[in-house]
C-alpha cells in the first residue's frame, strides 16, 4: 500500500464538516484559553512586579516566530498529503526540527552570557523567571511546528485536545507553584513551560506517522521560494498581534504596565473566538489549490469573523468590568477598562486582515507580502516616535496599532479583491 493510502486527510469538501471542525476548535481554543487566562488571577497572590514581569517573559514567547513555523508546516504538510510527496514533507519536519533545536542552544547561551543585563533591562524581579523561560521558548517552537502538521493534515481533533490538555496542566501547576510553592512569576512561567510542553508532546506523538517516515531529499531553492512569503507574511501578523507590549514596556514603569497587560490578555480573548475558522480553512485551501479545485470557504470565513469579532468586542465593553473584577485587583479596574475599548477595537480589524491573509498565501498570492512587510516595518518606527511625542499616555500605544491595523486590513482587501495577480507556484511541491 502507498504511504498516500495510508496517511488519511480528513474530508475537506462538505461544508458540514467545516462547520464541524472549526466548531470544535473554537471550543478547544476557549476551553484551553480560558486555562490560561485562569493563571492571572493569581496576580492577586504576589506582587504587581512579579505580574508584571510575568507578562513581559510571556510576551517574549509571544513574539516568537511561532504563526509562521505553524503556517508553514500546515502548508507544507497540506500540500504533501494532496500530492503523495509524504516522505519529502517527513524530510523537511526533521530538517525544522533539528534547526530549532539548534538556533535555541545559540540564542540560550547567548542569554546565558548577558543575564544580568537582560534582568536589569526588563527590571525582572530575579534570574529565576528568565531561567524558566529559556525551555518554554524550545517547547513554544515545536509546539506550532507539529501542530502545523496536524492542521495541515487537518487533524483538528488531537489539535484541539492538544490546546485543552496544555491548558489544563498549565493552570493547575501555576496554581501548585505560586499557591504552594510561592514561586511567583517563576511558577507561573513554569506552569506554562510544562502545559506547553504537553501540548507539543501530543502533537509530536500524533504526527510520528510522517515524521518517522524514510525521508527523500527536497529541491531547497523551490521550497525557500514557497516558504519565505509565508515567513514573511505571517511572520507580519504575528508581530501586529504581539510586539506592543514589549514596546511599552520600554516606556512605562511596572504599575503602569499591569493594566495594560490586563487588558492586552483580555482582549486577545476575542481570537479564541475567530482564529480557528482561519486555521482550518487554510490547509482546505491549500489542498483545494493544489487539486485545482474551487472553494467558496473564504467568504463564509470572512463573514463569520466579522460578526462574531464585532460581537466579542462589544461583549467585552459591557462585561469587561465583571471580568477584571474576577481576574484582577479592584484597584486595576480603573487602569484596566480604559484600555479595553482601544485595545479590543484594535484587533478585529486585525483578525479580519489574518483571514485575508491565509486565503492569499493558501493560494499563492505572494504579491501583497512586500507590502505587509513595510507597513509592519513603519509601524515599528512609528510606534516609538509617538511615545516619545506623547509620555506617559498608555493609550497612544494602543490608538497607533488599532490605525496600523486598519491600514493592514486595507492592504489585504485591496489585495483580495481589486488586484487579480497570477498566483506564485504554492501549489507545486518542492521536488
């Protein structure tokens, strides 16, 4: 029997089953979000430095290239599965895999080398935090490498329980550490470390059947030609989704930072509503394009994201209150809601753009990449002449991305809709 015969793909035609699939990952994303989510109540059992520290380290593993990594083995593996080039694709995992490993050991020791100006940098209350980090950024890379796979097979059921299971461990150990231990940030850096590496653990396990494969060589000029743009343009929509943080953390103490966090962790929540619908119409896409087939998904996807980011917003605006009641101190309730509005305003326009992204690169429409890349790349400059211009007002940060979001999203739809360019050969395998 063929190894194609033998690595089934989930039905990708019926509608039905998008509905279903995108369904259960919406619940596995809420129910694995809402686990995580849970960790920041415990800010009410240590200092706010130790908070803050603790969302400044997260927002480091957040920056990491982990939506391109995931993007490229969904598309990489979706592509194989529907041409038969399985043992190319077990090639390229192992490849990823061993270079992960080995850009973590450099980057590893170079923090190693300069930890004392690294804590002193982001004013960490202790080493200890930093330590912790350094694993959760080797498991925060293998976690959305396989879990490509799994997405690109769509695989969408152990994807889910992969997210739940991680999220469980995740919240239940800091609890331990912080509760019991009285670790602080460290412990609830480490609950992650070890939730996250559960996570990888079952989608490493799941995919062993591709990766344990006879691998064959694979043509690296065709595939750079393939995996760059993805690189690049999910690579841009990550740094959109992740990167404000860290720029104002440069400019504001760590009381000031906390209700910013807040509210950055709250409204981020409005993506584990409208995230997976992108995620499984990606590699249905793909797998269409490559079949020469037509799919109709993006506008049903368009839409749903639409509405339900619209909803979500507007349901943070009214409950937010009740919910930084729950999660926070009741003196961060002020600092925290007026944020919200700007900060959950800012990413629907984002997580519109994100669709009309993964539809372009699903279908080789490489062309809006460039243009991404120097609005991100302005928006980098931008951001910290504003705050220098404006000091002290946490809001600016927040008025610059919602604007450079919305100039995202113009670029995207022009794209999609107005400029008709011949496709780059995404659907041709690397041979």
């Amino acid at each position: 029997m063929a190894v194609s015969e033998k690595i089934q793909t989930v039905d990708h035609k019926p509608h039905a089953a998008f509905f279903r699939q995108s369904g259960w990952l919406m619940i596995a994303n809420i129910t694995g979000g809402m686990m995580t989510l849970g960790v920041h109540p415990l800010n009410k059992l240590i200092p706010d430095s130790e908070y803050t520290a603790f969302g400044v380290l997260l927002m480091v593993v957040s920056c990491l290239p982990t939506m391109p990594l995931q993007m490229v083995l969904a598309q990489q593996s979706a592509l194989a599965l529907a041409t038969g080039r399985e043992r190319q694709l077990s090639g390229l995992i192992r490849q990823a895999w061993l270079w992960t490993l080995l850009v973590w050991v450099a980057g590893t020791l170079a923090v190693l080398i300069f930890q004392k100006q690294i804590v002193a940098g982001w004013r960490l209350p202790s080493v200890a935090g930093l330590l912790v980090t350094l694993p959760l950024v080797l498991f925060s890379l293998w976690t959305p490498m396989f879990g490509g796979v799994l997405q690109g097979r769509q695989d969408f059921f152990w994807l889910g329980w992969s997210s739940i299971w991680g999220g469980v461990a995740r919240l239940g150990l800091a609890a331990f550490f912080v509760v019991v231990l009285g670790w602080g940030a460290a412990g609830m850096m480490a609950g992650a470390l070890i939730g996250i590496g559960i996570g990888a653990g079952i989608a490493i396990w799941r995919t062993r059947d591709l990766w344990s494969l006879r691998p064959e060589k694979i043509d690296i000029k065709n595939l750079l030609r393939q995996v760059v743009p993805l690189l690049l343009g999910f690579g841009a929509c990550q740094f959109m989704f992740t990167s404000d943080t860290m720029f104002a953390k440069a400019y504001f103490s760590p009381d000031a930072m906390k209700p910013y966090v807040a509210a950055g962790t709250m409204s981020r929540g409005l993506l584990w509503l409208v995230l997976p619908l992108a995620a499984v119409m990606f590699p249905k896409i793909v797998h269409a394009n490559a079949k020469s087939e037509k799919s109709n998904l993006f506008g049903i996807v368009v839409i749903g994201t639409a509405v339900m980011g619209v909803l979500g917003m507007l349901g943070l605006w009214l409950a937010g209150p009740l919910a930084v009641k729950i999660l926070y101190k009741p003196s961060d309730l002020a600092g925290t809601m007026a944020l919200i509005p700007w900060y959950a305003a800012a990413m629907v326009p984002l997580a519109l753009a994100n669709v009309m992204v993964n539809d372009l690169l699903a279908r080789g429409r490489f062309a809006v990449v460039p243009f991404m890349v120097a609005l991100v790349a302005t928006y980098g400059f931008t951001l910290p002449v504003m705050l220098n211009h404006f000091p002290g007002r946490l809001e600016v940060v927040l008025q610059t991305l919602g604007a450079f979001n919305l100039l995202l999203f113009g670029v995207c739809a022009w794209f999609t809709w107005v400029v008709k360019g011949k496709p780059a050969s995404a659907g041709v395998p690397p041979t």
